[in-house]
C-alpha cells in the first residue's frame, strides 16, 4: 500500500513539474513554525518535509503541487490536507494550524 501510494505520488509530482502543469503557489523550502512554536512544519526539498508536535515523532510528508492549490500528503496515515500559501510563501495554513516560516532553507 505505502509502495503503490509512493508510485501515484511521484507521477503526481512529475506531472506537476510539466509545462501544462498549473502554476503552484511560492512554498518554500525552511522550518515553519505555529504561533506557539509546538508545531513545526519542515519542507527539506520541493516535494518532501514533515510535520513535527514537540516531543513526538516526525510525521512524513510529500508535497503535491499539481494542483493549484498545494496539498500535504501525510505518509504514514495517507491523509491529504489542502493548504494554503501566501503569495510570498512565508505563512502556511492547513485549516488547524497556521505557519510561519523561521528558517529559510538556502
């Protein structure tokens, strides 16, 4: 199951990356932060990061951007959750919990 949902996800990544592709939102890749700081939000690439609550184990995720709406796969229970990206890519807001970029990766 996590074989065959890993397979969908990397077609669904390439053919975001296609020129026919609509244009993704600005995410960028660092370490969000909520506005308590108890939820982190890692992106380690374009297409891969996790979602941490302090002291609790990382929870692994893909980054859809096919549509134009980004959308954050959760690896281990297979959720996909809409988010929301501002124009500058500094806050991320998946409904629950809002985001803000504290460390720009580089």
């Amino acid at each position: 199951m996590r074989l065959l949902l890993c397979v969908l996800l990397c077609v669904r990544l390439l053919a975001a990356t296609s020129p026919t592709g609509a244009a993704p939102a600005v995410l960028q890749c660092g370490d969000y932060r909520s506005a308590d700081g108890g939820m982190a939000l890692v992106l380690t690439s374009p297409a891969a990061g996790y979602r941490q609550l302090d002291g609790q184990e990382r929870e692994p995720l893909w980054i859809d951007r096919s549509a134009p709406q980004p959308r954050l796969l959760l690896l281990d229970d297979g959720v996909a959750q809409a988010v929301h990206v501002s124009d500058d890519g500094r806050t991320v807001d998946d409904g629950a919990v809002s985001y803000t970029l504290h460390t720009a990766q580089a």
